[in-house]
C-alpha cells in the first residue's frame, strides 16, 4: 500500500487515478509521495518515508530543489498541463493592453448612476480608443509547451509572429507552424516585435533577462507580457520606462509592490493555471508520474534527476539508485552485486549535471546485505528497492 499527501487542494478528478493501492494520509511524515500545488516546502523537513514530490504545476521554487536531490527525493513537474489556459490568459492581456478596455470598464463602473450614461459614453469613448493586433508583430520568447500554442494562434490572429528559443525541442518544433519567423538572436525580438510575451524557466541564466538595456533596445511603445515569472523582469527599470513612454503596457500575472496599481501596468492575481480544465490536467498528470516511480522506478518530467523508464519490471527485483554524476559508480554497483552473485538482467543508468539514476533488474533476490553495501557506496544518495 501507497501513502500520499496533499499539500494543496487537489484536484479530486485527478485523485480519481489513483488506484486500490494508494491511501490517502493526513499525516506528511507517513506519505511516500507528496502532491503540492504552491505551498512552501522550504521549511519542511522530510521524514525517511518520503521518496517523491509532484507539483501539480510548472514552476518548482516552492520545493528546495537541491536538498531533495541529496536526499534522493524525486521532484515532478507537470509542463504543458496548463499551457492552454495560461495562453488563453496571455492573448486576453494582449487584448486588455491594446485595446485599453481596464480603463473603459472603469468608467462605467463610475458612471453606473448617470441616467445619460449610453449617450455620454459615445462622446467619451475616443479616450478609450486602442489599436488592433492583426498585422502587428509579436515576439515570443521560449518555445515551449506554452510558447508554441501561443506562436500558432497569434498565427490565426493575423500577426506577425516571431519565436526566440536557442534549445527548441524537437517535439516543440514539430508543433510549431510554419509561418513562425524563427530568429536566433534575441536582439532581433526587441528590435522588431510590438508585443513580446516571455516564457522561460526561472533560472539563474534567465533571472532579470528583461531589463534597462533590454527594454533600450525595443521599439517605442511595445507591449511586454510576462505570464510566467516576475523575477524575470526587472518591474523598476519596465515601470521607468512606462513613464519615459518606452513602454505602452507591461502585462504581469505577479502582483508586487513594484507593479500593482502603477500607471501602465495591468497585472491579474496569478490566474494562469487558475481554470478548472488546468487544475484537471495538472493533477491528472501528476497522480501518473506519481504512481509510474512509486510502482516502477520510473521518471517522467523530474526537474531534478534525469528521466528514465524501463517499463514494468519482469525479472525478480528492481533496484533504484540515487548517486553522484561521477566515475566508478557503474563499476561499484556491478563489482558488488557480482560478488554476491546477483545476476543483472538490464540496466540504464542517465544523468543529469551532478546526479544520476540508475535502475537494475536482477534474475536473483537482492539481499538486505547487498542494498546495505550498494548504499555505503561514497556518492550514493539513496537505494531503492522495488520488488
């Protein structure tokens, strides 16, 4: 039997997939999986149980990514379960920047009691008047799950699309249409586009990418949308800008000191995966890459080990490995396991930066002698039997 724990409201669709194996805890240390949307886990301590987290989300800087590495935690993401809300959210900012409709509706709801109100709308409306986005140019920064469903229907809108993302996947490109203009420099993107809308990862590399010598570079009166992370941008040097007149409209989905309220800033409370159809499909995913480790090792979507599969194990046992990304791990864990005369039916073992994950099915019972050596092994961050 499975425990798991939710730190948020799950969805219960998605809970529905897990199967007769699993209970649900209310207690976190008893859990051997953990399902969070964006609760903080910075201050948490983790008991011994626990082998997983999944964020039923995209972004993971809620979790302490590096601890749980070290202590052969999996962390799971679900990336493209919220793409087309997130869209969605990103051309209804888009719509709200050109065509000023916040201001609009603020009139009304000011003017709620004038008897006149219809009549005296169709003088002042000419302040309200916006601008359309066919035949305009939009940047997109980062091609992934998000950035092409919003690349292929700007495409419907009748703009002019171009796409900035050095590392597109295969399966991103094989999705993108066409008539995207892809351009290798993002200079290029704040030369050219009207609008440009941001979706990359939080990373060291990308934190701030949008700053005072970015924004020098755009084109007077751009739209800049940013519905992925505020820590992107830098809000100061955008919100300068916005009163120099460099900048039309900034779109954010963070309400901060530095923007909320602010002349020229539309920010919206975080709603980008906030739709019912996003939370299914979060929680769905991440019940499924739940359950795939829980029951076979696997790793699907981790952010902080390396994905590998070997299906459902057909050989005796299985055996999970955490360790250092170093030399002689391989030979160590063969050299033991051949001492004691554990046949090795198939291996992988994939890595990613520091860590690596290996998996083995033996044609023998591993004993609890053989795990105790495996993991006395220096680099071993944890061992894991399965069967």
């Amino acid at each position: 039997m499975y425990k798991f724990h939710c730190l948020n409201n799950i969805s219960p669709i998605g809970l529905k997939n897990f199967t007769s194996k699993y209970i649900q805890v209310s207690e976190i240390e008893d859990a051997d999986g953990i399902l969070v949307r964006s609760a903080s886990m910075h201050e948490m301590e983790f008991s011994k149980n626990l082998l997983a987290i999944a964020r039923a989300g995209a972004g993971v800087n809620n979790i302490p990514l590096q601890r749980c590495s070290e202590k052969g935690i999996v962390v799971f993401n679900t990336p493209g379960a919220n793409a087309n809300g997130v869209k969605e959210l990103v051309f209804a900012g888009m719509l709200l920047a050109s065509r000023d409709i916040v201001e609009g509706v603020d009139w009304v709801r000011s003017n709620w009691n004038n008897p006149d109100i219809a009549k005296t709308a169709e003088k002042e409306k000419k302040q309200f008047a916006g601008t359309e986005l066919e035949g305009k140019k939009l940047g997109i920064i980062g091609l992934g799950a998000i950035g092409v469903r919003v690349a292929n229907t700007a495409v419907n809108f009748g703009m002019d699309v171009y796409g900035y993302d050095p590392y597109v996947s295969v399966d991103s490109a094989w999705h993108l249409s066409r008539k995207i203009n892809h351009v290798i420099r993002i200079e290029d993107i704040f030369a050219e586009c009207d609008y440009i809308t941001i979706h990359v990862p939080l990373l060291d590399s990308t934190k701030g990418m949008i700053n005072a010598e970015a924004i020098s570079q755009m084109k007077n009166g751009v739209v800049l949308i940013n519905m992925a992370r505020d820590l992107l941008v830098d809000e100061k040097a955008v919100v300068a800008a916005i009163d120099e007149g460099k900048i039309r409209r900034y779109v954010s989905d963070f309400p901060n000191p530095t923007v909320a309220g602010k002349r020229g800033c539309i920010t919206t409370p975080h709603l980008g995966a906030s739709t019912e159809e996003s939370e299914i499909n979060c929680a769905k995913m991440a019940v499924k890459e739940l359950r795939d480790y829980l029951e076979n090792g696997n790793i699907t979507n981790s952010v902080n080990f390396p994905n590998c599969n070997m299906g459902v194990c057909q050989s005796v046992g299985r055996i999970c490995l955490f360790h250092k990304n170093q030399a002689n791990m391989i030979t160590n864990f063969t050299r033991i396991m051949g001492a004691e005369s554990v046949n090795i039916a198939e291996m992988s073992n994939k890595s990613r930066g520091d860590v690596a994950y290996t998996i083995i099915d033996t044609d023998t019972k591993v004993s609890k002698a053989v795990i105790s050596q495996l993991s006395e092994v220096d680099g071993v961050y944890r061992v894991r039997v399965i069967v």
